[in-house]
C-alpha cells in the first residue's frame, strides 16, 4: 500500500514539474491565462495603427476584441500564448481578381512599424500581394531571428533588399518576388549574403533586378540545402551565368524563365539531373531542343515556350515517363507531331500553340494520355484525321485548337468530353450544322466557347443556363448561322454572334426580364431589323455594345441611359433616325460613339463635350446633322478622332480646337485605352472604326489607339483655317474638303509633324502653298485641288511624287503639273505691266478729278462772294508775316 502511494505521489509530483517547466516563459514574461499576451497585443495595434486598410480586413484587431490569438492572421502557440505566425497576405491573390483591381480594393500600404520586434517568437511573416508603394523592406525584419518563413511577394516593396536578411539564419523559405508586371523596383547589389542562410530550402527572387550581382550562380550555388529557387525575370544574362562546381544537390524546382540566355542554355543547367520541373520560358534560347534535357529523368514539369527554338519536337520527349506538364508554345518548331507523345501516360497538360507544326494527328497521338485534361495546341497547320465512332481515353476540361484543319463535319468526338469549360474550334473549316447534343448537352457547361470563323449553318437555339453555372463567353461570329436571336443564359459576360445571317427583330431578346450580366454584346453584320425595344434597363453591366452594319431603324431609345457603365457605342451603318438622344450624357464613361451612316438630325449636342468628357473617338458621320460645331466639343481632352464628314454643318471651324489636347501630344506606342480585356485576363482588341485617310476608307483595329483625325470634310463650313488648328502636333490625318473655306494656307501648317493625310481640296483657299509645307516628312497624301491657290508649288520629296490630279482647278504651276513656271512668270510680268498701267491711269484720271474739284471748289465762291473773298484775303494778311518769319529761320537754321 505505501509502495502505490509513493507511486502516486511520484508521478503527481513529475506532472506538475512537467507543468511547470512547460510554462516557465508564462511566468518569466507575465501572466498567461490561455490567451495572448498583453505585451505583444499592444505591439500588434501598434503596426496596425501605421497600416492602411482600404478594405477593413483589420477591423477585429481591437481593444474589444482582447484576445488578438483569433485577430484575422494572427497565430499563437497554444502553450505559451506567444505570436508564432503573422499571415496578413491578401486574399485577392487566391480569388484571381488580384490583376485588376485586387492591390488597390484590399492591399495593405503604409508602413511597417517597428513595433513587430517585440514578436520574439515569430516564426511566420507573410505580407504578400499587398501594397507598400515602393517602400524599402525594413532592415529591422533581420532582427527576428526565429523567422522561418518570410514571404513579402508582389507586395509592392521597392529599392535596395537589405544584406542584413543574412542574419536570419533559421530561414527555411524567403520569397520576395517582385510584381511580374516590371514595375518592381526591387534589386540587390550582392548575394553574398545568401551563404549565411544553411538551412534555406525556398528561395524566390523572381522580378528583382540581379543585374548588378556578379557571380550570382555561384553565390546562390554556395546554399547547398536549396530544393526550390526561383529568379524569373531578374535581368540574367549567360555572361554572369558560368559555374564550374555544381553544388545544386537537392534542387528539385528551378525557374529561370523571362531572362537573356541568347543564343544556348547554359551547360550547368543540364547538369542539374534531380530537377522535378524546370522552366525556362522567354530567355532567349534558339535552336533544336537542347539534348541534354533527356538526361533529366524525373521531369514532372517542363516549360521552354516563348522561346526560338526552330527544329522539330524530338521523339525522346516521350520518355519522360513523370511528366505532368510540357509547354512548348510560341516558338519556331516545326515538322509533324511525335506519335511518342502518346506515350505519356501522366500527362495533365500539352500546350504547343503558336509554332509552325504540321501533319496529320491521329488517335495514336492520344493513345495512353488517359490523365490529360488542357490541350492547347492553336495556330499551327494539322490536321485531324480520326475515325467517326473514336472515343477518347481522356477527359478535357480545357482545348484550344485555333486554326487546326478540323471539318468539314462537326467533330462527333466531342459528344464523349462532357467535362469540357473551355473550347476553342475556331478557323476550323467546319462546314457543317452544330449538333442538337452539343446545344443540349455541352454548351451550358462552357465558361468560353469560340465556333467562329467556321461555315456553320442552322440555327442557333435557346440556351438554358446551368445551376450555379460561373461567367462564360461565347464567340459564335463569323460563320452563316439564320433564325432568329435566341435567349441566353443570364450569367454571360461577352457574346458575339455578328457577321453571320441572323435576321428578325431582337425585342425578345432584349426584353427578356432576367437580370443580366453582360458586357460585352456584338451584333453587329447581320440583318437585324425593326426598332430597338426601349429594354435596356435589364442589361446594366453591359460596356460594350455593338450593332453596326443591319437594318435598324427608328430612334434610339430613351432608356439606353440606364447603361451608366457603358464604354463604347456602335451603331453605324443602319437607318436610325430622330436625334442624339439627352439620355445617351448619362453614360459618362463612354470611350467611344460611331453614329455614322445613318438619318441622325438636328444639333450636335453641346453637352457631348460638357457631360461626356471621356471620349476619345466621335464620329458622326454621314448623317444629316445641321449646325454650327459646338464649342463645347473643344473640352473633350481624350479626343483622339473626330468625324462629322458628310453632314450639314455650318459657320466656322471653333478656334477653341487647339484644347483638345490628345491631339497635341505625339504618341509613338499603343496603349489599351480603346481595347477590353476580360476572359482569361487576356487582351482582345474590340474596337474599329471604319476612317477616311488618303482619300480611301479604311477599317482601323489594332492600331486605333494610335490614330488622330480631324474630318470636317463634305459640309457647309466657312471662314479661314484656324492658325489654332496647326498646334495639333498630334494629328495624323486632317481632311476640310469640300466645304467653302476661304482665305489663305497657314504657315505654320509645318508644325503639325506627323501628318500623313492632309485634304484641303474643293474650297476658295487663295494664296501660295506655304513653303514650310514641305518639312512635313510623313505626308503621304496630299489634296489641294479646286481652291483658288496661284504661284509655284514647292519643292520636296513627297509634293513632286503626288500626282497631278492633286493640285489641278488652281493656278499653280511647276512639277508636277506640266506647266513650266518659267513661261508663267513672262505672262506674270505682262500681266503686271498691264496692271501698272491701269493703276497709272486711274492715278492720273482721279488726280485730274481731285484737281478740277478742289480748284473750282475753292475759286467758285471767291469769284462769286463778296464776304468769302474779303474774310479769305484778311486772313492771308494776318498770317502773311508769321509764315515768312517762320521759313527765314528754318533756312537760317540750315
């Protein structure tokens, strides 16, 4: 009995020591009662209060809340209540929202206080995807030394990376990856440094500038326990890439891609065999795929796109029995594809677009590929050459086969990939109708779907949403689909039927009373017709729409000014009619309006340039507008092009016109401030508008950003070309033809630099053309014809090479023209002379005139009045005396 009690108290009296020894920290630091501690509490509202939090996510760190063990990122240790991890990353960057708008709706900024070092025991900082605007990586951060993981990815640090992070020699991950856009500003000066971090597992330096860290291989070299190291887009070269003494023992993920390895890989790379995924994407590289890759058994991932790699894929690719994924896109290869490929049982992903592959693929190349689920193979030359009733062994959820040699007959094989969200069959040479099961069974499912540039027939029939189903797009454009438009699911987000054969009116459609979400709508070339149902209060988020080149008719309806989020109007080329709506000012974030080609009436309206000040193309033409151009029109600072050809205007040209200042300002690259990107964050040119530029219409798209116009042309416009105009140093083309301006050519017409369509033609300019015309070294077309102008044409590469039809109906004379100047100048003298003597004799004839009138009109009344000769010969007698007093002495004084 005295034996089990000494055991009883023995292991009571060994658990409490455990107890105790276990929460020494407790009583050494304050109390600990299962929650925070006070200390490091007040030291984490102490950072937060430096932080700037634009959408809250801090709003439960609070003196209300005391336990900051459940604040939002915050962990402790369950024991001793310290802070152990301090994950405050920003949670867009897992919602994928994090390229648009993701730093500015919920990134944190600010500063980070200093506050942090009372954090002892942290052992986890994670700031990534946030927002520090440039603000340098505090050197304090390397006084926490239990820091096992550091990440400040993408969080908008900037400037020099302290060398001190060396001290944090407990790191097992630092990744400070710059933000992949190139406006990181993050760079290092040496790695030196790195050699103190032996148990470093995780390195990421992707998008800091290391072009100033010479040896940086073999620095980073000098870390032996690295597994996986990422430096993409860190300004390397091959130069700075030589290693003699491999020490890359445990590496697994190498990432080098988006730098400058020109012409060859560098060898030390190849000699890395225990690589799990190398990526080498955009270096630089060219030629055939480098052979010494073979030797890296254990692949799983393999990316060499964007590259110049030029001989065909190898058929020992398909002995890389591990790999997951490969991406030979956007190089040079060519030859047909390997049936070894088929081979690659584990293969989840096979991305060949953009290469000039050819040849016929067949069912062998599928054969064994029962894991692959994203094909991306567009733009290239094969073919698809498959039986009828085959049956893939895979199941896709992703293919794009853009441009592939596909039909005639709709490919039956579809029906089996009922997994499938994104499809792309587009320049397919399809000629076939789209079968009623893809309508019924697929289509619903697909969040993109691209059949355009097919020859598809039939009619396109309701599509019924899926439960649940996320934002789609579809692309159904350019093929010879009729009917009528029929319903969509209410959760697209961009639809394009045009150029097809759709006919009828689309008061169904528009009125239909779900609540939509689509942006993007393209109607545009079909046979449309009737009126617009006044509906557009059921389509709010839609931005673009499009309805250019059908059979519209009547007014625009009042309720288009629901569409406060649109961004660009096409309406060109149908029969619409009425005036420019008052509503249409409510769409203040308009970009661009083509009204053109219709039977639009009565004023421009002024509030155009007072409520619509986005703008950044207007054109108006062809229709029968009659007024004087606005004013107000001059307050549209983003205007880019402005067309009101072929209307009724009147009056002046505004002298205001100088203001429109994007017409100032010379611009030599693109920009996508006319262009929409939404699926994929891929970028998709949408807008064009069809210009007049040297005396031909063109169809403006990818270039439309860069293009400045002025048409006034085919008005009834007066009065003189502004100087004010030429101050336009922007503009690329100007065309005032065919309206009545008079007066002469401004000087200083040469200080519109880059014009390259300049069209004066059929007005009463009069005058000579400036000389100063001929620095304008971009002009390619020229017009004066039927003016009034006279004298030589001047001489310059570019006026001699226009033809002569260019300047006829003036006097003008000289090359090109076929009179010579020289036998114009003798019937210029002539006609001089000529008109000296006239000015001579009305100089004689009005003189004799002013001498008969003024003689008789003073002698008259002397001979004939007493009064007028006694007052006249008093006044001789008065002044006789001082008039000769006054010449003595100015011929004394000479």
């Amino acid at each position: 009995m005295d034996e089990c009690i000494i055991k009883a108290a023995s292991a009571f009296l060994l658990g409490l020591l455990i107890s105790v020894f276990s929460n020494r920290n407790s009583f050494c630091d304050g109390k600990f009662e299962g929650s925070c501690r006070e200390r490091e509490k007040h030291a984490l509202l102490k950072f937060k209060s430096d932080l700037i939090d634009p959408s809250g996510r801090l709003s439960s760190w609070g003196v209300d809340q005391k336990d900051c063990c459940v604040w939002v990122g915050v962990t402790c240790n369950n024991s001793t209540g310290h802070v152990h991890e301090l994950r405050l990353q920003n949670p867009d960057a897992e919602s994928g929202w994090l390229p648009y708008f993701g730093y500015e709706k919920s990134g944190l900024s600010g500063k980070i206080n200093p506050s942090l070092l009372v954090l002892k025991r942290l052992s986890h900082l994670d700031l990534s995807y946030n927002n520090f605007k440039g603000l340098q990586i505090p050197d304090f951060i390397s006084s926490l030394t239990h820091l096992r993981v550091l990440d400040l990815s993408e969080a908008g640090f900037g400037g020099l990376i302290p060398q001190q992070l060396g001290n944090l020699s407990s790191l097992v991950s630092l990744r400070l990856k710059g933000r992949d856009d190139y406006t990181s500003t993050l760079r290092v000066q040496d790695l030196q440094w790195l050699s103190n971090l032996r148990l470093l597992k995780h390195l990421d330096l992707s998008f800091v500038n290391l072009s100033n860290a010479s040896n940086w291989v073999e620095k980073v070299n000098m870390v032996g326990s690295i597994e996986e190291l990422y430096l993409a887009g860190c300004y390397l070269d091959s130069h700075t890439s030589l290693l003699t003494n491999n020490n890359f023992t445990s590496i697994s993920t190498l990432d080098l891609s988006h730098n400058n390895f020109e012409p060859s890989l560098p060898r030390w790379i190849l000699s890395i065999t225990t690589l799990d995924s190398l990526s080498l994407s955009q270096i630089g590289i060219s030629g055939p795929i480098p052979f010494g890759l073979r030797n890296m058994s254990n692949l799983q991932n393999l990316d060499l796109s964007s590259n110049l790699l030029d001989s065909s894929i190898p058929k020992w690719v398909g002995n890389f029995s591990s790999l997951i994924s490969l991406d030979l896109s956007n190089n040079q290869l060519n030859g047909s594809l390997p049936e070894s490929l088929g081979h690659l049982s584990m293969l989840e992903g096979l991305y060949i677009s953009s290469n000039f592959l050819e040849g016929i693929v067949s069912e062998a190349h599928f054969s064994n590929l029962t894991n692959m689920i994203y094909l991306y193979a567009s733009d290239n030359s094969l073919s698809m050459h498959v039986s009828p009733d085959w049956n893939p062994v895979f199941q896709l959820e992703q293919m794009e086969l853009r441009s592939w040699k596909l039909g005639p007959k709709f490919p039956s094989w579809l029906r089996s990939q009922n997994k499938l969200l994104d499809l792309d069959l587009s320049c397919g040479q399809i000629a076939d109708s789209v079968p009623y099961w893809f309508w019924d069974e697929l289509s619903s499912h697909f969040m993109y779907l691209n059949l355009s540039h097919n020859q598809l027939h039939g009619e396109i029939p309701n599509i019924a949403p899926t439960l649940g189903a996320i934002h789609s797009v579809m692309y159904l454009n350019s093929n010879k689909f009729s009917g009528s438009l029929p319903l969509f699911p209410p959760n697209l987000r961009e639809l394009d039927v045009s150029r097809n054969s759709i006919s009828g009116n689309i008061s169904r459609f528009l009125c239909d009373k779900q609540p939509h979400e689509l942006k993007i709508l393209h109607l545009g070339d079909n046979l449309f017709s009737g009126k617009i149902a006044n509906c557009w209060n059921n389509w709010l988020q839609l931005e673009v729409l499009m309805l250019g080149n059908n059979n519209f008719t009547g007014s625009i309806p009042i309720s288009i000014g629901h569409l406060q989020g649109l961004r660009s109007l096409h309406l060109r080329n149908n029969s619409f009619t009425g005036v420019i709506p008052l509503s249409l000012q409510k769409c203040k974030n308009l970009t661009m309006i083509d009204l053109s080609i219709n039977n639009f009436i009565g004023n421009i309206p002024t509030w155009i340039g007072k409520m619509l000040t986005k703008v950044m193309v207007l054109i108006l033409r062809s229709n029968k507008i009659s007024s004087d151009i606005p004013h107000q029109l001059c307050e549209l600072v983003s205007l880019q092009i402005l067309d009101l050809s072929n209307n009724k205007l009147t009056g002046k040209i505004p002298k205001c016109i100088n203001k429109l200042s994007a017409m100032t300002r010379v611009k030599y690259s693109n920009h996508t401030a006319i262009s929409y990107a939404y699926y994929g964050g891929e970028i998709a040119i949408l807008e064009n508008a069809f210009l007049v530029t040297k005396g031909l219409e063109f169809q403006y798209d990818s270039i439309l950003s860069l293009m400045t116009l002025i048409d006034l042309s085919n008005n009834v416009l007066s009065g003189e070309i502004p100087e004010e105009l030429t101050s336009l140093k922007g503009l690329r083309a100007l065309n005032l033809s065919k309206n009545h301006l008079s007066g002469v050519i401004p000087k200083s017409i040469s200080n519109m630099g880059l014009v390259e369509s300049l069209d004066l033609s059929t007005n009463q300019l009069s005058g000579k053309i400036p000389a100063s015309i001929a620095s304008l070294s971009f002009l390619n077309y020229f017009n004066v014809s039927f003016n009034e102008l006279s004298g030589q044409i001047p001489t310059s590469t570019q006026l001699q090479s226009f033809d002569a039809s260019s300047y006829v109906g003036n006097k003008l004379c000289g090359p090109p023209l076929q009179n010579d100047c020289i036998d114009n100048t003798i019937e210029a003298d002539h006609q001089d002379d000529n008109d000296d003597a006239k000015e001579s004799e009305k100089f004689y004839i009005c003189m004799i005139i002013g001498f008969v009138v003024g003689f008789w009109g003073l002698i008259s009344p002397l001979l004939y009045s007493y009064s007028w000769r006694r007052t006249y010969f008093r006044f001789l007698d008065a002044n006789w005396c001082r008039v000769y007093v006054y010449v003595r002495r100015w011929f004394r004084c000479c």
